[in-house]
C-alpha cells in the first residue's frame, strides 16, 4: 500500500493552496501532494504505484489537484472527509442498451508497467513474455509461509526442483541443464528490485511477507541482464516505505502437516516516517517453522525433515528533491533438519538413512539505489553485496562400510553487483536505455569424506569472476508498430584453483568476450490486441570443477554456454479492466555447450558440458471475470525438447528430453469475493497445479522418472482490508505423487528415491494492518 500524508495543520478540501508536483510516478505525486496540502491520500491498488502522471502547478483546490493529476489514468479521488482521499479504479461504465451521444472521451485503462524492461514499458506496447503477479490479490505477502514454491504454483512455465527449502534450483520455459547445484552459474536471475540476489547459487528462497510484486520475465534477456539469464529473470518487488504515514502489519498462524508435526508462522511489518515526505523507514521481520513429515526407519526416527527459517528487510528511504536514495539490508537464515525424501520401497514418507543429512542456507545482502527523474528520463544506480554461506551433509554409506559414512560440502559465495543506466520512455511506447555492469563473484567449496565422526579433507575449488558489460536499447515507433533493438557487449575474467589436492595446482587466468544482440517488434492490429515478435541470446561463462581422474582428483574445465531464441505472440485485452484478457506465445531456442552439474557412479558431484539441444515451446493463459466477484485463471505450457549433439561421454543421451522439464504443466484458479454484511467480506479461493512427467537427468544413468502429479488447494477468508481471520488446505487429497528423484547423490544410482508431494497440510491464520 502506497500512502501520502502530512502532520500539518488542517486544511479544507476547498481551500486553495500553491502545488509544484512534477511529472512521474503516482506513488511519489501523492506523497508530494499530500504534504504540501496536509492531507492523507491512501492507493491501496499496488499495481497503480509506478503508473506514470502529469505534472500539477499553480493554485488550486485539493479536489481539483487530484482530478488534474489522475486526469486520464483510470483512476479517481474519494474525498473520506477534509483531510483524508483515498485513490479508487474507475468502475467500467455500463454499455448502454441505445446509441446516446459521448459526454466526452472515454477514460483509458490503468496502464501496467512492466519494471523488469528497466525503463518501465506498459504492458501493451512490451514485446515478450511475462507473468506478472500482485503479490496482494495473490496472497503471496499476507503470512509468513510463502516464499518461491508460491510463485511456482501460480505460473506454469516456472518450475523448480526440490531438494527442500533454500536448496533448490528454478527452471523458466524448460530452459534446464541438470537438476544439481555446482560451479556453474544459474540459469534464472533472481533479483530483489534491481539488486541481484545469486550467481551460482541455490534459489536463496526469500520470504513474500510484505513484498509489493513479483515479475516474471521468460528469456534468454541477455541485452538486460546479462550472463545467467538463459531462462529468464524472477523479480521480488518489495513495498517501498510510505513517507507520510505511520503503519504497520502483523500476521500469525498455526498448522498441522497430515500424519505429521505441527507448524507455525510468525510476521510482521512497522512503517515510520522519520521526516514527513522526506524520510521514510520500512522494517519486516519473520519467522515460520515447517513440521516434518518423513520417517527413518533406519533411526527410528520421526519427523526428521522439520525446517526453520528466520529473518527481516530493512529499508531506509529519502527524497532529496528530485533525486531519492533507497538503503537497506535482507537478512536470512534456513535451516533443515534432514533431507526430505524417500524410498519407493518403504512405507509412504519413509526412508532408511545411517546418518542425518541437514541443510543450512545463510543469506546476507546489502545495497543503496540511487534514482533521480527528469519527466520521462530516470538515472538509476543499483548496487548491492551479497553473502551466502550454503552447508550440506549427505549419508554416503556404502554396503561394505563397517561404519557411517558422511560427505560434508561447504560453500562461501561473495557476490558484488553494480549497474548504472540512464533510460527514456515516452508515453507511445518509444524510448531508449544505456547502462553498465560490473559483477563479481567469488566461491570457495570445501569438501570432506570419511568416516562420520571424522570425515576427512578431499578437494575441493575456488572459482572467481569478473563481467563488465555496457549495454544499450532503442524503440521507434512506426504507426502502431514499434520496433526494438538492443545489445549487449561482455567481458569475463575467469579464475580457479584446487583446494586442498596438497598440489596446490592453479588454473591460469582467463577471458572470454560475447556479444548479445537483440531485436523485437511489438504491433497493436486493434486497441485492444498486442502481437509481438523477439530473437535474444544469453550466455554464460565457463569455470572450474573437479573430478576423479586415473591419477586421483584432478581439476576439470567447463566451456561456456549460450543460447539463443526467438519467439512470437499475442496478448488480448486488458488483465485490471476487462472481463476478459488471454495471451498466447511460441518460442523455440538453440543451445550450444550446455553446462550441466551432474554426479559422477560414485555419487560426487562433477560439472561438464554436456553438447547442443533445442526447446520448443507454447504457452496460453487467460483471465476471466463471468460476474462481479468471481475471477477464473487458467494457465497452459507445453514444452519439448531434446540434447541432439551429446558430447562425448554422453552419446548413450542423444536425443534424450532435457532434465527436470515436464512436457506439460497447467493451472486452474477461483478466486470469488463478497460481502457478507457488518462491514465485513468473504474470499474464497482455490486451485489445482498439475506437473506433467520429466526425468531427472542426462544419460542412462540418471533418467530416472519423476512428475505427473496434481498439487490442491483452498482457502477462506472473512474480515476487513484491516483485519481479518483465515483458513488454509494443501493437497487436498492427501495425494503422494514423486515430484523429484533425488535427495542423496551417493544413492540416486539405485533409482530408489523420491520427493513425495507434502501431505495434506491445514493453516489456520489472523492478519491485522493498522
């Protein structure tokens, strides 16, 4: 919720008063609104916030200020009393039953502005693919619960494996190269606004609570975003603090996972103003913890995959005329007792295992973005710092071990990120964007084997990158079709080292220069119809890895990859005004080298290229209001694809389906509101995400089946925008279908293990705002 307010005296909604807004954001036109009127103006649509404004100037009423500034938008003022507005939709008017003359030209819809195109693109006139989710009408940000796997269930063409909880790796438009995590860097950039969030890390599984939005933008974007976005780009978009208002958040909850221990949630968000319309802080802080559900049977233990996670974001922001300063930090810590699988030869949700296997992720990031607008020119500068610490421990007990065994595997990842551009966007759609890149990164891996009380040293690597990139994209525009075309030009010095060998063997340093060139064409045939046609590429660097040679363990080098797509589509009507609105698209991608984390018979962990392959792909989705109240989503994607140059060592492969890709993914979804009287209202909502079958890896020994399930859900809610009381079910059916093949590497080899679906788990939650 964006909110706009003064402590000043009070003022009467007739008055006249002097106004100097300037163009640019609504968000930031109501705060400076409300503050030279002493008024308090609420928008509690979070999609409306970046929505682009005129200018108001001169002497006016504070009706008339606000019917200036919202001229146009699809958007009014509701005047609550003399010193309180809140900003509401227009209604759509009713079609009339007889031709009438216009009363005058009718109002347009609210634009969406897409913000991951860095120069805030509307919806209609952005020539690609892209889901984006209001975190509020999803209820992704109410609780304490969701994190990434919320945001796999709502989009079909984003999927993930599932290792547990801050481990896994996520997967956009079956762009997938194994379902491991090692050197090689990841195939979808996460990112926290405009502050990258990994490298070559797992999914760092950042909690919703309080985040404004997520966007979710299918690749390769390579020309934006550089290396590591072969599948895309998924980016939080956390609420920025309010500036002229005190407020806060807190939400609670209570669960019980079927068959077996029970869970808990706790939230909460404090908002202060520190300088009205100038200062501004927003602090978030969290804590969930999930019941286990698997038994080893080995131990005789119950519930061991119960998992914790715990931590907070802090922003501080000011506005200094026209420039604004955003500082802050994200801290958090996950913790899994144990691995979350089991055995298709035991009972259901139940295992055999010597030792425990826990899992520890430690997430640190620091940043400060600085913006300054010019009417339609924005100067950004982003960067960011980043520490993660990732601790796992698998049992690699083998049958003729007189005792435990244990691989213990620690990661230290540093990663630093400064981006620096300029952008101009036009309201018809035209536009340009120059900027520049710096990232480094850098990870030690440390590795020990041996018996479980005292496992031993064995090798392990460091790897270090540096990329500079400058980059550039131009829109004109021809009529209705505006035409695209960008670049990206990147540099990459690689460097690596054996850890721990007693050879101390260094790899020499290394370069490697790419050139990304994109190109799109975006058409409006009808007011109410966007076609679209793009080609971009991706890339990424290569590294170091090791593996066991004749000699004992050597150091491994792994080439670069790059792909490149193309891709078309169509997207009809508006998602916020129209009752009715769907999109479609094609696309079909090359991609060279592959990298791919694999495990090796032994069950450790290896890195190569694996050869060339090819995608294809199709996605639908639609969006449906059939009366007042009730919303039906549906979502398709279909995807084929096939490695049809293995290198060598993976012949037995060639033209095998890629790993961890379902050929078909789908969601349904309700969502039905209304009010049940005594100022309160009733949600109810429910879905289905069904997975269709993949398989775990490359290669005859790691194409092991997996998929095919249906996940459930329904939830009810009953109170006011202010508080309010819920009920949540998962998996309905108490169903458990495999949804991943892999737990411990040391023995995927016997085709034995599995991820069972979480068992029917029930949530009985309050939230208040105030």
């Amino acid at each position: 919720m964006a909110m706009a307010g003064a402590l000043a005296q009070p003022a009467v909604a007739r008055d006249l008063r002097s106004f100097d807004i300037r163009p640019g954001r609504l968000s930031d036109a109501i705060v400076a609104l409300g503050v030279q009127a002493g008024v308090s103006i609420g928008l509690s649509n979070a999609a409306a916030q970046n929505l682009p404004v005129p200018g108001v100037r001169g002497r006016l009423s504070v009706d008339r200020a606000l019917r200036r500034l919202l001229a146009g938008s699809g958007f009014h003022a509701v005047r609550i009393d003399d010193r309180s507005y809140t900003i509401a939709a227009d209604r759509p008017k009713a079609r009339p039953t007889t031709v009438a003359a216009s009363a005058g030209p009718a109002t347009p819809p609210l634009d969406i502005i897409v913000t991951a195109s860095k120069r805030d693109v509307r919806l209609h006139d952005f020539p690609g693919t892209i889901a984006i989710v209001d975190a509020t009408a999803a209820g992704l940000n109410g609780n304490a619960r969701h994190g990434t796997q919320a945001i796999v269930d709502i989009i079909p063409s984003l999927s993930s494996t599932h290792l547990g909880p801050g481990r896994n790796k996520l997967i956009i438009r079956g762009v997938a190269d194994s379902s491991f995590t090692g050197p090689t860097q990841a195939i979808v950039g996460q990112y926290l606004g405009d502050i990258r969030l990994n490298y070559n890390a797992p999914d760092p599984d950042l909690n919703l609570y309080d985040m404004a939005g997520v966007e979710v933008l299918e690749g390769p974007q390579g020309t934006l975003y550089g290396a590591g976005s072969l599948g895309g780009i998924v980016r939080l978009i956390p609420t920025p603090p309010d500036l002229a208002q005190t407020a806060g958040s807190i939400a609670a909850g209570i669960g019980k996972v079927e068959g077996g221990g029970p869970s808990n949630d706790l939230a909460g968000m404090i908002n202060l103003p520190l300088r009205t319309g100038r200062i501004g802080l927003r602090a978030i802080a969290y804590r969930s913890v999930d019941g286990g559900y698997i038994r080893d049977a080995e131990r005789g233990l119950s519930r061991v995959n119960r998992s914790k996670a715990a931590g907070g974001r802090i922003t501080l922001r000011a506005q200094l005329g026209d420039w604004t300063i955003d500082a802050g930090g994200t801290l958090q810590n996950m913790t899994n007792r144990d691995g979350q699988y089991a055995e298709r030869d035991e009972p259901r949700y139940t295992r055999r295992s010597a030792i425990a296997q826990p899992f520890d992720n430690d997430y640190r990031l620091g940043q400060i973005v600085v913006t300054r607008k010019w009417n339609d020119i924005t100067l950004l500068s982003a960067t960011g710092i980043v520490g993660q610490d990732v601790d796992e421990r698998f049992d690699a007990t083998r049958p003729s071990d007189t005792g435990p065994r244990l691989f213990h595997q620690r990661s230290r990842i540093t990663l630093f990120s400064s981006e620096n551009r300029l952008s101009r966007q036009k309201p018809d759609g035209t536009g340009w964007l120059i900027g520049t890149s710096f990232v480094s990164n850098g990870e030690r891996l440390i590795r020990e084997l041996g018996a479980a009380t005292a496992p031993a040293r064995i090798a392990g690597v460091r790897n270090s990158v540096r990329q500079i990139a400058a980059y550039g994209e131009l829109s004109l525009g021809l009529g209705p079709l505006i035409i695209t075309a960008g670049g990206r030009l990147a540099h990459s010095r690689l460097a690596g080292e054996l850890l721990d060998d007693g050879k101390g063997r260094n790899e020499p340093n290394r370069s490697e220069v790419e050139v990304l060139p994109s190109i799109a064409l975006s058409w409006r045939p009808a007011r109410r119809l966007t076609t679209f046609l793009r080609y971009q590429e991706g890339f990424r660097p290569g590294g170091l890895s090791v593996a066991a040679g004749s000699g004992g363990i050597v150091s491994q080098r792994f080439m670069g990859d790059r792909i490149a797509t193309i891709e078309g589509g169509a997207r009809f009507g508006h998602p916020v005004r129209d009752r009715f609105s769907a999109a479609l698209s094609l696309s079909y991608s090359d991609w060279k080298h592959i990298q791919a984390d694999l495990v090796d018979a032994a069950g450790l962990p290896i890195t190569a290229n694996i050869g060339n392959g090819r995608i294809l792909g199709i996605e639908a989705s639609l969006r449906w209001l059939p009366f007042t109240g009730l919303w039906v989503e549906a979502g398709l994607f279909l995807n084929d694809s096939e490695l049809t140059n293995p290198s060598v060592g993976f012949e037995d492969a060639a033209n095998a389906e890629l790993p961890n890709i379902a050929w078909t993914g789908a969601r349904g979804a309700l969502r039905y509101d209304r009010p049940i009287g005594g100022g309160l209202s009733l949600s109810l909502t429910g879905s289905v995400r069904y997975f269709g079958h993949s398989q775990l890896g490359v290669g005859s020994l790691l194409a092991i089946e997996q998929g095919n399930y249906a996940d459930t859900a329904l939830g009810v809610r009953i109170g006011t925008e202010r508080f309010g009381a819920s009920i949540d079910v998962t998996n309905l059916f108490d169903a458990a279908r495999n949804r991943f093949s892999l737990g411990n590497p040391f023995g995927v080899m016997d085709r034995l293990q599995v991820t069972p679906q979480i068992p029917r788990t029930v949530r009985i939650g309050v939230d208040a705002r105030f």
